[in-house]
C-alpha cells in the first residue's frame, strides 16, 4: 500500500475511533490510546469547576454505592450501579435506564462497540445491551462462569475477552466470547483468578496474567495456549499496558510494587523479561495500577512507605526503557492511588511534556493531578483539583475520563458522579462595593459584595489615623467588627472616632492563594 495512503487511512480510523467519545474502562482499544488524551482539562483549581451532578441510592458495599466508570458516547454519559444501567446527559440528568439480569460487582468495567454496551456483572456474565435513540434493549446474556467479573473487556474484531475472581485468590476463569451472540468459545482456568485483569492484543495472539503471577499467550479464537511465563511470585492485580511498537509489555506486581518489562519478538513470542521497584528508595511498596505510557514515560499509581514513616499514595514516573525511577508525585497518607492515571498532553512549546490526574482511594475520594516538567527530576507534591465534601466523601478506586470539551468524569463509593469542568479564570476582581453601619457603641457591621466566586474576603481596617490591620477573613459577605478587635481594649466608639476599611479576595490554587488588589477605602465616622 502506498504509504500516503495507509498513514491517511490511519488517521482517518484514529479521528473515528476518538469520536466516539471514552468508550471503555481507560479507553481501551486497538489504536493504543490508553488513558490519554489531547483535550484541554482544567489544570489547577483557578481554571476548573467541580460538581455533584448525579448520585444513585442503592447501597450494596458496606454500606457504599458503587459506579461502573463512565462511558462517554456522543452527548451521552453511561453508568451501572447495582442492576440498573444509566444513560444521562452531560448534565446528569436521567435520560433512561435499564434493568441488567444481576447487579454489578464492587467492580465493573464495561465496553461500547457498535451502538452495544457490554457490562460485566455478579456470577460472572456478561450482559450485552443495545443502546440507540430508541432506547435500550438486551441482546444476550453470557454462561455464568461463576464468582466476580472484576477484570476488563476486550473486544476484538467479533471477539469478546474477560474474566472471574473469586477474591481469594483460589479460583478463576479468562474466557472468550462471540461478541455478537455471547457464546462461548473458550476458557482458560488458574488456580488463583483473575483480579483487575485486562489483556492485550498483539500478533494475532492475546496476553493475559492473573495472580498467580503468569502470563499467558493464548489463541485469539482456538483453544490453544501458546506458552505460559512465570513473571513474579507476587500477585498481579493490575492490567497490562503494551507498547505496540516495541513489542513490550508492562505489567506491575502488587505486594512488592515492582514494575515487569516483557519482551516479545516480531511473532508476538516471548523473548525476555526485566523488573524494578516503582520507586527504588522505598522501604515498602504495594501497586494495582494500571501504567500509563506516554512519551517514553509510565505513569503508574501505588502506595509508598519512604525512611519508615507512614505509607503515603503517589504517582511513580518511570523511563519505559531502563525502568529507572525518574521521581515520583507524592499524595496523602494511607491514601493510596489505586487510579490507572490519566495523562493529558501538552503542546510541543511547553516546558510540560503532559498533566496527569489520578484520584485517591481514602475519604474524600479527591481528584489529584500535577504538571510532569520535561526537566524535572525531583520529588513533587500531587495537587488537589478537586474535593468532595459531605455525603459524598466516600473511598475512591475510579479511573478518570474526560471528554471533547475537556471535562473531566469520575466516581467514588458514595455513589455520586463528580464532573469537573474547565472554567476561563481572568484573575480576581475582589470586593466592589461595600457599606459600614453602626450597631452600637462598641460595634459596626462591614457588609460588602463581590463578583468573585468561592472565595474568602480579608478585612483590613484602621482606627483613626493608626495602621491598617487584618482583622478577619471572611467567607460570607458581613463582618460585625468590634472596638476591642480594632483597638484592643474593652472600650467604646466616641464621638469623631474613624474607622476605615479595606478588602482583598483570596482563592486557594493548589496550595497557594491567589489575591485581587486591594478595594477602595470604605470609612465611617461617628457622629
């Protein structure tokens, strides 16, 4: 084929492919587009707007409501939660729902192709689901294979890849199936299960590990495995992430948090394999992320314990070729990042190669992200984007997503769908106009309005002729202020007494505060 050609036919199926929206759990496909994406998400708290914009009420998990992780099909959002499946608008408002033969599991990571939603639930099936304008309607209903589906689906060509646990880590099942009617065309059992399993295609055959730390090249349609590879003695409950134009896979091994690098020949065969810890100073480490491949680099979630203080979740970044620990975005303790990271790009002018986003699996659930510098080698701290408060501070072992417009999609166990969208921030106006009226004697009440949105106001005034000082910050609109706050003495206003006032808006980036000027003066004279 003529090469203008083919590179045109595969950006004409790439453009196809992200048209479709995120169309499975870290946007697995053919393409290896894993969990990256070119949209503009918010980077920092001044420029995102983070929301509630759907919540279930079916608590199954202790007292938790968990979410399948979005899909994002055209204006349209979907999600399962218990044995309902919903579509939404980006809103979050319901749409329609459907009724699934049996609930999810604790986890479930379901799949779109072809107008169909394919969602694996508890007894370990697999429940296809037609999805048009029309409404939603099942197609088939798997074999039970039994216990949890808690792995991926892959879907190949007229093929469907998945996989049971029974959480002990004693029995399981990888299994195929014809996508179009759901009948089985081959199993493959361990002793062990399949646990946070996903698999790879590459040279006509696909690769899969389970925890008994083997991977497994096997047929893509027969019955016949081509070999089996012992990786690690740990087990894996992560997926693999593939480079398909090396040949490479990825696989990370959970107790040790070490990280594998398989190599394949041109027939997809195996040839070798290395390792490394995820962090190679650590005393302790324990991984289920899913690595992210971009750049030359892997991005890969995990619990760290470093000089023996308290484990702490973190973002390991890697070089895909030696394994070497470039360094590593640390998190909150005891809050590890379960998340398989999501890596957005930067322009090739920027002095960021990508923006990664994970979330943490501790209460609140927060959405944590940080900017990897194409120079940095040093320790960084993971910055908070977004914070759920309240009734939906909840665990977190959701995978983020985002969409054409940027906007970002996830969920934690409290049942709720959070959406953070990017907002236009031109810098802080502060306070516009403002009144000071006496309440007695020894008070007065400072009432001010503002343009600015979720911000804290300080209060700055000054007795008579004295220095200015802040006396308060404020996060509503009013302020009674007090001659003993002001003057520091138990006394009273007199007669010809000024006092005078003047503001600043704040509003929290990360860690830092950004500020607006200071407002006009504001002055009150007792009379």
């Amino acid at each position: 084929m003529n090469k203008k050609i083919y590179v045109f036919l595969l950006f004409i199926t790439s453009a196809v492919y992200l048209l479709c929206g995120w169309t499975a759990f870290r946007n697995e496909g053919d393409l290896g587009l894993r969990n990256v994406t070119s949209y503009e998400t918010p980077t920092d708290a001044l420029h995102s707007k983070g929301e509630v914009i759907f919540k279930t009420e079916d608590y199954n998990y202790f007292g938790t409501s968990i979410n399948s992780p979005v899909l994002i099909v055209g204006d349209y959002l979907y999600t399962a939660n218990s044995k309902l499946l919903y579509k939404l608008d980006k809103a979050g408002n319901i749409i329609d729902k459907f009724t699934l033969d049996k609930p999810i599991n604790s986890t479930c990571r379901t799949n779109y192709t072809n107008e169909t939603i394919y969602i694996p639930l508890s007894d370990g099936i697999i429940e296809a689901i037609k999805v048009t304008n029309d409404g939603m309607s099942k197609l088939w209903v798997s074999e039970e294979f039994g216990n949890q589906t808690l792995a991926d689906i892959t879907i190949y060509k007229d093929y469907l890849y998945s996989a049971t646990t029974n959480g002990n880590a004693t029995d399981g099942v990888f299994f195929c199936l014809n996508k179009n009617d759901g009948k089985t065309l081959w199993t493959y059992k361990n002793d062990t299960g399949f646990y946070w399993s996903n698999s790879v295609v590459y040279k006509n055959k696909i690769y899969f590990t389970g925890e008994n730390g083997y991977l497994v090249i096997h047929s893509l349609v027969d019955d016949t495995v081509y070999d089996t590879v012992k990786i690690t003695d740990k087990k894996i409950r992560s997926g693999i992430t593939i480079d398909k134009d090396t040949g490479v896979l990825y696989i990370v091994s959970k107790d040790d948090g070490h990280i594998h690098k398989v190599t394949l020949n041109e027939n997809g065969e195996y040839v070798n394999q290395t390792e490394s810890p995820l962090v190679d100073k650590a005393t302790y480490m324990y991984s289920t992320s899913t690595p992210t491949l971009y750049d030359n680099r892997l991005y890969v979630g995990c619990s760290v314990t470093l000089n023996d203080e308290n484990p702490k979740g973190a973002v390991a970044v890697l070089d895909k070729d030696s394994l070497k620990t470039i360094y590593i975005a640390v998190g909150n303790e005891y809050a590890e990042i379960k998340s398989s990271p999501l890596v957005r790009t930067a322009s090739g002018d920027s002095d960021v190669r990508c923006y990664v986003y994970v979330a943490e699996n501790a209460r609140p659930g927060r959405l944590l992200t940080f900017a990897d510098y194409k120079e940095n080698d040093k320790d960084i701290s993971l910055k908070k984007l977004y914070t759920p408060v309240g009734e939906y501070a909840q665990y977190c072992m959701d995978s983020v997503c985002a969409d054409e417009d940027g906007t970002i999609y996830y969920s934690n166990d409290s049942g709720a769908l959070f959406k953070i969208s990017y907002k236009d921030f031109k810098g802080l106006k502060g306070v516009k106009k403002a009144n000071i009226k006496k309440v007695s004697k020894k008070k007065v009440n400072i009432a001010f309005e503002s343009d600015d949105e979720d911000t804290d106001t300080l209060v700055y005034a000054k007795f008579n002729s004295k220095k200015y000082k802040n006396v308060a910050i404020v996060s509503g609109n009013s302020y009674a202020l007090t001659y003993k706050k002001l003057v520091g003495k138990n006394k009273s206003f007199k007669k010809k007494d000024t006092v005078s006032v003047k503001f600043k808006s704040r509003i929290k980036a990360g860690d830092e505060y950004v500020y607006s000027p200071y407002s006009r003066v504001y002055k009150y004279k007792f009379k």
